[in-house]
C-alpha cells in the first residue's frame, strides 16, 4: 500500500503535465436568464450569433473571458483526412 500510492500520485502528475491546456475559441457568452441564477453558453462566434440567440427568452451578451484569438476549426475547415490501410 506504501508503494502504490506514490506511483499512481506520480503517474497522474506525468499526466497533467504532459497534456496541454487549451483555451476557448469563441469570442461571445450569452448569459441567460439577466443574473437569476440563468444558464451560461459559450459557443458563438460572433456577437450576431449571440444576440440571436438571447433575443426572445431574456439575457445578455458578454465577450468571453477565456478567448484566446486563435480561430475556431471545424471538420469542414480542416478538410478531408486521407486514409491509410495497412
């Protein structure tokens, strides 16, 4: 038992040191319900998306604290992956 702790406390550390952290790519949160206690949606590209979004069913729109600038990739923008067969 003394020694399966320490090992699995280091392999975990390996593990979060060894993945990158990311940051948000999209810009707008719509922060719903006016600060009631609402629901927070991150998802939006543009202010439009956003305030589209909210326009009907109360809320606002707020730049995203954790934007990073870096833009936002999709499978479609990507492109298609080729295969290989081995």
């Amino acid at each position: 038992m003394q020694i399966v702790f320490p090992a699995a406390l280091v392999l975990s550390l390996a593990v979060l040191v060894r993945t990158p952290g990311r940051a948000d790519p999209y810009r707008w949160c719509a922060e719903y319900g006016g600060g009631r206690g609402g629901g927070t949606n991150c998802y939006f590209v543009t202010w439009e998306q956003c305030s589209a979004a909210v326009s009907g069913v109360g809320g606002f729109c707020r730049q995203n604290g954790f934007y990073d600038g870096r833009p936002v990739t999709t499978p479609e923008t990507i492109g298609p992956r080729s295969r290989r067969y081995r």
